[in-house]
C-alpha cells in the first residue's frame, strides 16, 4: 500500500501520508497533471540485509546529473509502533517498495523536467519509506501476532553507500525529506557530512517536527543504537527539539533547517495517535521553532494551512510566506545563502 491513508475519530477526510504514484495526480498550475517521465531515474535492489516492514525486497532510485550537485531525499511513509498501526493492512504506513513509490511521477524538487525547478539537473539518491521507522529502525520486533522489520536504517545506507560511490566528490549537498523523511534527514545528515567534508552540505525537513506531547522512546526501533556520537543516549527518551539543538551545536557552520504547516493535519492525526489533544499541535509547534530560531545556525519556514509535504509537489513553486517563495528559500538555503525564517500569522 502506498497511499498511506489515516482516519481518525475526528471528522476530517481521507489523508495522504506518502505515495508518489498519486502525487501524479495533483492539479498543477496550469489545471493538468504532470504524466510521468524517467528524468533518467534508476531503481537499484541493494539486497544484503535491507527489507520491507513485512519482508519484501527494499528498493531505491537514483539519478546521475552534475556530478558536482547532490540531492538526497528521504520519502515520507508513517509510522508504526504499536498493534493498531502495524497490523496488515495498516492505513498508518508504508510497508512496500513499488511503481508507486517512483520518483518519476513526484512534482515540485522531484519533478527533474520542470524548467522552475532549480534543483533539475542535480544528481538525486531517491530513499523510500516501507518499514514505517523514519528511517531510524535496525530492529525486528512483534507487536500482537504481527513481526514488523524495522530496517530503515539499513535501507537507508545502502542508499547513501550508492550515492557516495557515484557521487564521490560534490561541491554542494542537499538532504532533505518530506513527513517520516524529514526526521530520516536529520539523523542521516551527520553521515553525508563525514563523507564529503570539503562540500557545502544543508538540512531541511518538510512537514514533522516529530512533535508529540511527551518524549519519544524508540526501543522497538532499535533506533539509538545508531544515533551519532553526540546523540549516545541510550535507551532514554527524548525530543526532536533536543536532537536538532544538539546537531546545530554540533556543526556550528551548517544550516540546518525545516518546512511546517502550522495546522498540518496529518502531523495533528500522529499527536493524536499516541494521546496528545490535536488543539495543542499547533501551539507547540509554534513555541518549539521560536525556541529553535535562537540557533544561530537553525532556519525555519512556517506556512498556514493543514497541508502536508510540499516539497515532491507543486505547492514547492506556488506557495509564499511574507513575500517568500518556499522554492526560492530552499535553492538559497543550498547555496549558503543566508535566509529568513518566513512566519505565517494567525
């Protein structure tokens, strides 16, 4: 399943938590959907011990442009963490790899034949969710009857092991990711600066703060088990908030940065999902990226609205806050530009 679709008891519609293929349907601009082209995409099968929450074969694309500008993206897919949400057939993440996971049918930073995309002729490594741990897991763990492989780790570098080797020396480096991607890209962006030290590597997550009303505790991931030298907190719990004020402190001299709606629906369903009250999403999130923008080297990009992930659609060309376009700060944010931290209002 690809269409990662979450209801609650609330009354709101059916929502889309990753699932490229039917971002090809989303209206662009001009009123028509954008079919899906190669942009010379590659799917690789790295095998070893990479896999799928319930045992299928992982897969990533990659996309050889200039070989001095590099892209890596981290796909969105939910999460699961207790009986409800890892159960077959689960609405609340991604448990496989397929066409619908493409990167040929995504917009916006993804879409490598629109001429507005400054990001177009980059080498891409494409690195799909299907094991539903942001990309953090190194676990197999049962929740009830159901054994969920928590390989996101692993699946995720096995994808950065092929960018490195076909990219081998980039002179700028975006890593980026939407939804469960967004939290993969600041856990996996100490590794791409290990690897190209003399490049001008960014962070920036699209749409999850990771923002719940108490910590996290990630044992059955196994996630802390990999987290970097400055982040060896074993099995305790904690904050996204921590972890990004460690890694800014960490390299004082790299931007790192993230995209939110204020009201983003589907971050609103996952607060409510482990016993948070949904009216209070919006106000933490407010009150985390104030204290975070103290971080002299720490953006953030604040939209109004319910939406969730702009980055692989066209809201990455359309959308602006305080006179900013959304693709225009993310193409400076990569040049090392210094930009703002556009706010939207009540």
């Amino acid at each position: 399943m690809h269409a990662g679709l979450v209801r609650t008891s609330r009354p709101r519609p059916w929502l889309l938590l990753s699932g490229l293929a039917a971002l090809a349907l989303v209206v662009g601009a001009t009123g028509g959907a954008r079919a899906a082209a190669s942009s010379g995409w590659e799917r690789i099968e790295p095998g070893g011990r990479t896999a799928c929450a319930r045992g299928g074969p992982y897969a990533f694309w990659g996309r050889r442009g200039r070989s001095d500008r590099l892209v890596i993206f981290f796909e969105g897919g939910g999460g699961c963490f207790d009986q409800r949400t890892c159960a077959p057939g689960s609405p609340w993440f991604d448990d496989t790899v397929d066409g619908g996971d493409d990167p040929s049918y995504a917009g916006g930073l993804l879409d490598l034949d629109d001429a507005r995309n400054p990001f177009r002729d980059w080498s891409f490594v494409f690195v799909p969710s299907c094991t539903g741990d942001t990309h953090l897991g190194d676990r197999v763990s049962r929740y009830g009857s159901t054994t969920i492989r928590h390989r996101g780790w692993v699946n995720a570098r096995a994808a950065l092991a092929w960018g490195f080797r076909k990219v081998p020396d980039p002179s700028v480096v975006l890593v980026a990711g939407c939804s469960a991607g967004s939290v993969g890209s600041a856990f996996h962006v100490p590794a791409v600066l290990a690897r190209y030290p003399r490049a001008r590597v960014s962070q920036v997550g699209d749409s999850l703060a990771f923002l719940f009303h108490r910590p996290l505790q990630l044992g059955n991931w196994g996630a802390a088990q990999h987290f970097p030298a400055f982040f060896r907190i074993g099995a305790r719990s904690f904050t996204m908030e921590e972890y990004v004020t460690r890694l800014a402190r960490r390299y004082p001299r790299r931007v790192f940065a993230r995209f939110n709606h204020a009201g983003d629906d589907v971050q609103e369903q996952f607060y409510e999902a482990v016993g948070g009250d949904p009216a209070a999403f919006e106000p933490r999130l407010r009150a985390v990226e104030r204290r975070l923008k103290r971080l002299p080297n720490y953006r953030s990009y604040l939209a109004c609205g319910d939406e969730h992930c702009a980055f692989p659609t066209n809201e990455f060309h359309a959308l602006r806050v305080g006179g900013v376009l959304l693709r225009d700060w993310v193409a400076r944010l990569a040049a090392g530009r210094n930009v703002g931290c556009p706010t939207c209002g009540r």
